[in-house]
C-alpha cells in the first residue's frame, strides 16, 4: 500500500512496450463499485475471492504488466496462480515512508480510522515473510519512479 505499484506499473509496461492493467481497476469495473464499497458491503473474504477471480482472468498468456494490490500475493490461491504463471516482483518500502505516501489520500480500506503508520507496521510484520517469495525484490526509496521502473527492467535481465 503506497509503494507504487500502479504508478510503476504504468511506467514499465510503457518502457516494455507492454500493455498494463491495475487490478483493483478490473475489479471496480466488474463489481460497478470501489474497493472500499466492496470491503464496506461484503467484507475483506468476499473481495479476496472476487481478486482471485479477476486476476486469474488477466494472466491469459498475453504479455503485460499487472498491479495487483497488496494483499493479493497473501491470499494463498491467488499466490500460487502469481507465482505458477507469472514473474512476480515486490516492491518494497519502509513503512514509515509508506504512511507519508497514503495519508494523502482517505480511500485505503484498511487505514479507515487508523493510524497508517501502525496499520502499515503490522502489515509489513504480517505480509513481509510472503511478499519475500516472489523471485524479483525491488527496494523502494524516496527517489525517481524511474529508478524503480530501471531496477525492475535490470532485475528481469532485458
């Protein structure tokens, strides 16, 4: 959350001359509501498996860039159709520089009424020891998207 998935996504799909789809996009237009609507009205277990769905749609053997969002790599199911059909990466960042990022905006489901450093601490706690098995780890700084989006290109060896 915050570490600029879609962001780099978008730029290294256009440095690959890749398409790119973000994947809470797909799922806000097959549901006709936001995430948050989604979470709100059905709860986190629905909006997983409806994830689960849409992503395994997307990897159709057709070459681009997908951001997911960040507790799509926990869901064990959706984990294992990422990591049997596709070249995983994780960015990361240090939450602190995480919160900065998200307090710009009030439409993370999971920060409504909290504090986006503590919520950001315990997921990094929690979700951290699974984002580590996608086989590309790309650390995050305050720098240029561009420096991630060369670090990803360089990682994938192209």
């Amino acid at each position: 959350m915050g570490v600029g998935k879609s962001t780099v996504g978008r730029r290294l799909a256009q440095r690959l001359k890749l398409a790119f789809v973000d994947a809470d996009a797909e799922i806000e237009a097959a549901a006709g509501m936001t995430v948050a609507e989604i979470f709100e009205r059905f709860g986190e277990a629905y909006f997983r498996d409806g994830e689960r769905r849409v992503i395994a749609r997307l990897i159709d053997g057709t070459p681009k860039v997908i951001a997911t969002g960040g507790g799509a790599f926990v869901n064990e199911d959706t984990r294992r159709l990422i990591l049997s059909a596709t070249t995983a990466v994780w960015l990361d960042a240090d939450p602190a520089v995480l919160a900065e990022r998200v307090r710009r905006r009030d439409t993370r489901p999971l920060l409504r009424g909290r504090d986006p450093l503590a919520v950001l601490v315990e997921l990094a706690a929690r979700r951290n020891p699974i984002y580590a098995m996608a086989p590309i780890h790309i650390a995050s700084y305050q720098a240029p998207h561009d420096t991630t989006v060369t670090a990803i290109v360089k990682a994938l060896g192209l």
